[in-house]
C-alpha cells in the first residue's frame, strides 16, 4: 500500500548523500519532496503541514548540522515524526476488571467489520481468552449468516438470535448478549454493528442506542484504508456523533495509497490499534506505529518477522534442524527438513509479506510482484514424489529418477534439476550460516533454514523460480570448473579443499541498503538494529 510513498521518500533521501552538511536550501528541497510524497499519498493536508514543519524545525537544529551523516539524520527525524503522527506508541486493549469485556465495532459498510469480528475474535483466543460473536447487524442481507461462517472458522461462540435481513431489533439483541455472555462465562463480547453506504443519523442514532445499552469497555473504528481522504471525514463524523477509543485499518493490502494509515490518527487524537492485511483470519494483528514507520521508510520490520517465526517455528525442532546444518558440513540435512521448513514458514503467511518486511526490501519490488506464491506448492509437490530413500540422500537423484519424479509431479525434467542443484547450494549456505559464518536470517530465533534463500525469487539462491544457469563454476584456470581426480581417496581430499575455500570466500547476495547502495557483507560481528537486539534480550 505505500510503496509509492516509499520510492519517493527513498528517493529524495538519496540526494541528501554524500552532503557534509545541510544548508538551508537542501532542507527547504527535502521538505518540498516529502510534502508532495504525502499529498500524492492522499495523506489530510493538515496532517501534512504539521509533519512539514516539525520536520524543517528539527533539520534545522544544531545538532543536525554538526551531524556526520546528515542523511541519515534527517532519515531519522522522519522516521520520529511518522511515528507521531501514526499514534506515538502502540495501544492495548482494556480489559475489564469484571469480564465480560465488551467490545463494539462501529463504521461504514463495506469497511469490513464483519469479517474483522471473526479475526480479533481468533486473535483474543489464541491470547486465552473466550470470545463470543454478537450479530447486531440485521440490516444488511445474510449479514448474520456471514457472521456465523465467520464464527464457525474461527472456532468461538455467536450470539445471533435474530435472522437479520431487516429482521429483528439490533439493540436488543446487543442486550441480551450480555446476559448469554455471563451465564455461558464468555469473558469478551465482541458486537459486530450496522454499516451505511455513508454517515446518516439513523445509523448514529442505533450505534449509540447499542452503545448506551451493552456499555463498551472498548469501541472501535473499523475503517477501510483505501478510501482515501473521506476515512478522516468519517472518522471525524463517528467520534463526533458516536465516539470510539481506537482505530482498525483493514485492507492494508490494497493499491491505494494508504494516506488514511497516516491521517486519521492525528486528525481524531485516537491510536489505530489493530491492522488487517488480508483475507485469511490470521492476516491480523496489533498496530505498531514504530514497526509502521520503519517499513514506510524501507527499513523492513524485523521484529514483526521475528514474532511470525516464533509462532510459526517449534522451538525444540529448530533446535535440532541447527544441530544438523552445524554437524558433517550440514549434509544430515535433507529434503524431509527442507519440506518441514517450508511448511512452517507457509504457516508465517504470505511469501511476498514476509519477504517485504526485510530492510531494503523497496529496492526488489519487482522482483517481489514476479514472485509466485504457488511456487512453494509447486516445490512441494515434486518432493513428495521423491521416494524416503530420494528425500534423504539426494545425490541418488540420477537422470532416471528424475524423469520419474517429474512424471509424478507434473512438472519438466528441468525443474527438478534445478530444484536439487539449488537445494545444495542453500543447504551450503544454510550450514555457513547456522556455524555463524553468514549473518542474515539464519541467526534468527526459530528460523535456522531461511538464510538458504527465497523459493522461487528470481537471482536469489533458492528453490524454484526462474531458469538456473547452474552451479557457478569452481575457480581454476580462467574459471573453468577443476579436474576430479578417479581414485577415491584423492577425489574425496580435493572436495574438502573445495568446501573449505568456499567457506572462506565472500558470499554473494548481499541485500540493498535502506540508504541507498549496497549494505556490507554480513559477518560474525555482525550488529544488530538497537531495538531488535533489546527485544531479543527480552526474550
């Protein structure tokens, strides 16, 4: 949703490098560029001049002047005003002291709340508690119904007494549900409320009748994030005739331009506290303005990343997948592991999400929107028509048996080649990594595999993708591929010879740098991000 906010702040941040000091005329043009960013991402022009001006009194302070890096200065102001206008810091739900804890969603139609009720209901179970479903819309056709598949996918309880299809009075039935809730010891009551194509009295009045009768402990603003600058009109229009506490973005995963994200919490003076990206009912979670900022300005969202991983990852077997790449060189690691890994990470949600939340991730967008996400079923598939003896020792995989695995599968000759020649090279790369030789992801709580590259993502070392060019060619004589010797003993002492160079040669693939250029080659003293190493420390 905000990559083109992305390119143009990244953009206008490349010009500021290289400068030994900003004049006055490098932040007049640095502040004019960020505020034709925000506009074009339909960012409320209010928001815009006070973001502007606290940007251009900051840059202007001595201490940024005297900076080193004033590039990276400036980035940085950016960054703390992004997170000021997007709520400051991240807000939690209340609970109630005497459960249940009432909450009620409010907003237009077509914003999605209802779809929005069953994924905080999934949300608050996993958090152990025990939610229940309230059907107060009876306006809208099968709302109720779809309220209840919803339910029934999520696993919890609904309260829908009434059929809906303008059936049946809504205030009531958000009465009786508190009741339904004490007796059957639900301890949230989420109340999915009724929408209008626009803001009307009739849709205030019974949207403060139900509030004045279930008493929220939390009401939340369910708003869509593609609408643009009429989300800060009808947000205005809620708090003024209705009132709520919290804002919920959904369909972040949209094209607009996501200037609502930016906008309603300045305007309305209340946090956005959840966002939904996604159709799924995992695709959800707590707003973070700080992890928001950081992505906005491609920085990636390592935290985020990390949390996803430990959800996704069993602790006890990512412990013993990092004991087999660390032992032998990693070649107890076979295509059972690699297939168990990938399940798992399929678990964490969308490939391209994961991937975006990488730092620099703007600068291979491309490569991000060729990806193809059915391309891990794809690889899944061709492995499940090896056989155990094939999945465990791939070097049996000869030419026959690849014929055969490619008639099981689907799929050409070729893609299984490709498959098993990437699966070495990301097995190499996955050992490096977990003996610490290769920083990355592979250090990362849960996830030993992921430094062996991204399915399918074309010049990155992984399974699947594009056409493979093959291994690249050891270094001998104007870098054609060495001579083997016949006798064993002999072959087997060049191949460690071999594997020992590799281990001391550079590794490729380095990932852009959020500041433009290429980062350094990642290594054992490799640092991580402030925030990332005090999260871990927590852990």
């Amino acid at each position: 949703m905000f990559a083109t906010l992305t390119d143009r702040l990244t953009a206008t941040f490349k010009t500021l490098r290289g400068k030994g000091r900003l004049s006055d005329a490098d932040i007049d043009a640095t502040a004019r560029e960020i505020r034709v960013a925000l506009l074009e991402a339909d960012v409320a022009l209010p928001v815009v001049k006070d973001f502007i001006a606290a940007v251009k009194e900051r840059a202007r302070a001595a201490e940024v002047s005297q900076a080193l890096n004033p590039a990276q200065q400036v980035i940085k102001i950016v960054n703390d005003e992004l997170v000021r206008i997007l709520g400051g810091e991240t807000r939690r739900l209340r609970f109630a002291k005497q459960p249940p804890t009432v909450i009620m969603l409010a907003g237009l139609q077509g914003a999605g709340k209802t779809t929005l009720a069953g994924k905080l209901a999934l949300w608050l179970k996993n958090q152990g508690k025990q939610p229940l479903l309230v059907a107060a819309d009876l306006q809208r056709p099968n709302a109720v119904t779809q309220l209840q598949v919803v339910a029934e996918r999520a696993g919890v309880g609904v309260w829908a007494p009434e059929p809906g299809n303008g059936v049946g009075d809504p205030v009531a039935v958000a009465k009786s549900s508190i009741e339904h809730a004490a007796s059957k010891l639900y301890d949230v009551v989420v109340v999915d409320t009724a929408g209008r194509l626009g803001v009307d009295e009739e849709m205030m009045r019974q949207a403060a009748d139900i509030r004045d009768v279930v008493k929220p402990d939390e009401t939340l603003f369910v708003v869509d994030a593609m609408i643009g600058q009429d989300a800060v009109n009808t947000a205005t229009a809620f708090l003024d005739g209705v009132g709520f506490d919290g804002v919920v973005l959904t369909k972040l995963d949209g094209d607009a331009r996501g200037g609502a994200a930016l906008s309603v919490a300045s305007v309305t003076g209340r946090p956005v506290m959840f966002a939904s990206s996604g159709e799924k009912l995992t695709d959800f979670d707590v707003f973070h303005p700080e992890r928001m900022a950081s992505r906005i300005l491609d920085l990636g969202d390592m935290l985020t990343l990390i949390e996803s991983a430990e959800q996704a990852f069993d602790a006890e077997q990512a412990e013993q997948m990092a004991r087999k790449l660390q032992a032998k060189g990693g070649k107890d690691f076979t295509f059972d592991d690699f297939l168990q890994q990938m399940q798992a990470i399929k678990k964490m949600g969308s490939f391209k999400s994961l991937l975006g939340m990488l730092p620099g991730a703007g600068q291979m967008r491309e490569a991000l929107d060729a990806f193809d996400e059915r391309e891990l079923d794809r690889v899944q598939a061709i492995i499940h028509s090896m056989t155990p003896a094939e999945r465990e020792n791939p070097k049996i995989i000869n030419g026959s048996r690849r014929a055969r695995i490619a008639r099981g599968s689907g799929r050409e000759v070729s893609e299984i080649n490709q498959l098993v020649e990437r699966f070495f090279m990301a097995r190499d790369m996955m050992s490096q990594a977990a003996r610490g030789k290769l920083g990355g992801l592979g250090g990362m709580p849960g996830m030993p595999g992921m430094a062996g590259g991204v399915p399918g993502m074309p010049g990155m070392p992984g399974m699947g993708g594009k056409k493979s060019k093959g291994r690249q060619p050891k270094q001998g004589k104007k870098g054609k591929r060495g001579a083997r010797s016949g006798n064993p003993a002999k072959r087997a002492a060049q191949l460690a010879a071999a594997d020992e160079r590799r281990a001391q040669e550079p590794q490729a693939g380095q990932l852009p740098s959020a500041f433009g250029g290429d980062a350094p080659s990642p290594d054992g003293n490799f640092e991580l991000p402030d925030d990332v190493a005090e999260f871990l420390k927590k852990r």
